[in-house]
C-alpha cells in the first residue's frame, strides 16, 4: 500500500513539473567564425519602358551615366548636363555572402531604387561591383531584375487612372552576383572551437558542457562564460568536419528562460512567457472619457438691412467618468489570468499597459518589464 502511495505522489510530482523539451545544440548555440556577411553595391538599372529616374530631380543618375560613358570612351559634349534618361534608374543591391562561400558561386541579389522610378520592370543592371564592410570587392553582380508586381495606367494629367499591386522599385535577381573573393574564418585554430549560445544563461551553458563531456571525454568542453563554450576538436580538417556535424545534433535540455513581458506601446501588444506569475494585489480600473464639440451657428441677417452673415463658433466640453472595478489577485496566479480578467472588465490595450507597469512597480509582476 505504501509503495503504491509514493509511486502516485512521483508521478503527481512529475506531472507538476515544468515540461522542458530537448533542442539540438545547432539550435541554440552558433560556432564562433561560422557568419554571414553583407554585401552592398552602387548600380544602374537600363532599359526601362519610360519609367526611369526623373533626372531633373535625381542628378547623380545623370553623374553615374556619364561616369560609366566615359569609362567606356564615350565623351559627351558640354559634360551631358542636358541629358534626358527616363529608360535608367540609380539602385542600390544588397546580397548576404554566406561563410565558406568560395569564388564562383552564385549569391541571389536585392536591388532597390534610390531614386524616384516608377517600375523597375523589365530592366537590366549592369555589372556593379558588391563591396563588404572593409571596402574589399567580394563580388559582382548583372543580370534581368524580376520585379513581383504589376501597375497600370490610363489616361494622362490629373484626370488619369492608375492601379498598383506590389511593390515595383524593388526586384530581386536568382543567382545575379558571383563570388569573387573567399572570406577568411579561423575555424578550429588551435584545435578549438567556440560555441556560441544564441541566449546567454549559466544553466544552459552547464548543461551543454556536462552533455558533450559525458559523451566526448572529461575536459574536452568548459564554459568561459554565460555564452561560450570552448570545445577541444580534432586536429583533422575532415575529423573536425564530421565532429561539428555530430555536436550540433546533439540534444540537451535548455533551462526555463526568465520571466518576462514584452509591450509594444504604439501598437498596445503583450507577449509574455509562460513563467511570468503575479503577488497578491488588487487592482483597480476606471475609464475617464473627455469630449469636446464644437457648435457651428450662422446668423443671417435681413433681407436689405445691410448687415452681413457671422459665423460663430460654441465649443462644448463633458466629461464622463464610467463607475471603476476592483479586483483581486491572488499570488502565483499566471499573468495570462490576469490579462483575461481585465479584458473581461473592459479595460483596453493602452489600459493594459498602464496596469502592467504599475504591477511592476508596486513589486507585483513576477517578470521583466521590457517596452518597445
């Protein structure tokens, strides 16, 4: 009979529990040296139906045409300041150079007007060099811009129609850049390499280290702080290949993150975790509504009395204040009670705010308080 008794209350207990699922290492930590870059370039899109860069109002069109001219040995009389191009727009493109990218791969490429282009439709950009932070060409980019929307007009002037879908000054181009130079990485120098963990938390570094000694070995993995974790790996490059690949998809159980509710005040949203928990407090709530109205009177005066109309103007102010509620909360209650409880007194999301920081100065919000 006793045994029974305490296996039940073990498995009460375990249902009690906070449930922690298992995540592979990939998904929470990074290796250090394993990054993306970003690329960006100065180009010319040509070709367009018309619907270029008004040049009169966009001049470094013009200054990067006759640029490009002259690179060409085009010489243009009296500089092209007269020059009228509405087949060109000026655009900046950005691509990301992923790591390990070797010369003569293809990179996808976002090109953007920076001008006053209508539609980027059709069009073709020319050979624009993508540069990374350190100035250091890292590829070139050319090809046909796919833009993914339409636009359509009818008639001329004021009077004319237009209808849009989409967005029509940016287009995107499918293996447009080739790579021209390799990123250096100091992956594994050493024989080490550092895991990076996406959230710092002590408890969850611990657990990673004590998952990859139990299988590896005492002392391959130690954590240098609340984030990274040096692992000793092979001195192989193909060795260290496979060992990263084998250590990413181990899975541990990561720690309950901390309390915390994120607010949006422009537009009145709450994201909460579900370890937010509320002391006992009451709060109450009352609505305070101010309206003012203005009265509009014209008076007239008599047929041939020569007197003229006035406008007059009767502003009217109330104020309405609606009967406040309390309520009472108790400790440990979720958050997300809370919020259900208010919602269902009619307080509004800006009202909800206001609530929640005063919770959490009166040391009742069990969380931290973080607004956007």
């Amino acid at each position: 009979m006793k045994t029974s008794i305490k296996a039940a209350l073990l498995l009460s207990l375990s249902l009690l529990a906070p449930f922690s699922q298992a995540e592979r290492i990939k998904d929470l930590a990074s290796i250090a040296g394993v990054r993306n870059n970003q690329l960006l370039g100065y180009g010319l899109v040509v070709g367009l139906d018309g619907s270029g860069d008004q040049t009169t109002q966009t001049p470094f069109t013009v200054q990067s045409v006759i640029s490009m001219l002259q690179q060409l040995g085009v010489n243009l009389p009296q500089g092209g300041s007269q020059l009228q191009l509405k087949n060109v727009a000026a655009v900046m493109v950005t691509a990301t150079l992923p790591p390990f990218a070797q010369p003569g791969q293809q990179l996808d490429i976002t090109v953007s007007s920076m001008g006053n282009a209508k539609s980027l439709r059709g069009g073709t950009l020319l050979m624009t060099p993508l540069k990374g932070a350190d100035g250091q060409v890292y590829g070139m980019a050319q090809g046909n811009v796919l833009v993914g929307g339409v636009g359509v007009q009818a008639g001329g002037g004021a009077g004319g129609s237009s209808l849009t879908v989409n967005h029509l000054s940016v287009g995107k181009i499918s293996g447009g850049a080739t790579v021209e130079r390799a990123v250096a990485t100091n992956l594994g120098e050493g024989n080490m390499i550092k895991l990076e963990l996406n959230n710092a938390d002590f408890a969850t570094a611990s657990r990673v280290v004590e998952a990859i000694n139990d299988k590896y070995g005492a002392g391959i993995a130690y954590a240098l702080d609340s984030r990274v974790i040096r692992v000793q790996a092979p001195s192989s490059s193909d060795q260290r290949v496979s060992f990263i690949g084998t250590l990413q998809d181990m899975q541990i159980n990561p720690a309950e993150q901390p309390a915390k509710v994120i607010m949006n005040a422009r537009t009145g949203s709450v994201v909460m975790n579900r370890a937010v928990t509320l002391d006992t407090c009451a709060i109450s709530h009352g609505n305070l509504s101010v309206s003012v109205n203005a009265d509009t009177q014209v008076s007239q005066p008599n047929p041939l009395s020569g007197g003229r109309t006035v406008v007059t103007q009767n502003p009217q102010v109330g104020i309405k204040a609606d009967g406040g509620k309390v309520m009472m909360v108790k400790g440990g209650a979720s958050l997300a009670e809370v919020v259900k409880a208010l919602n269902a007194i009619g307080a509004t999301p800006q009202d909800l705010l206001s609530i929640l920081q005063a919770m959490k100065a009166a040391g009742s919000l069990r969380a931290e308080l973080e607004i956007i």
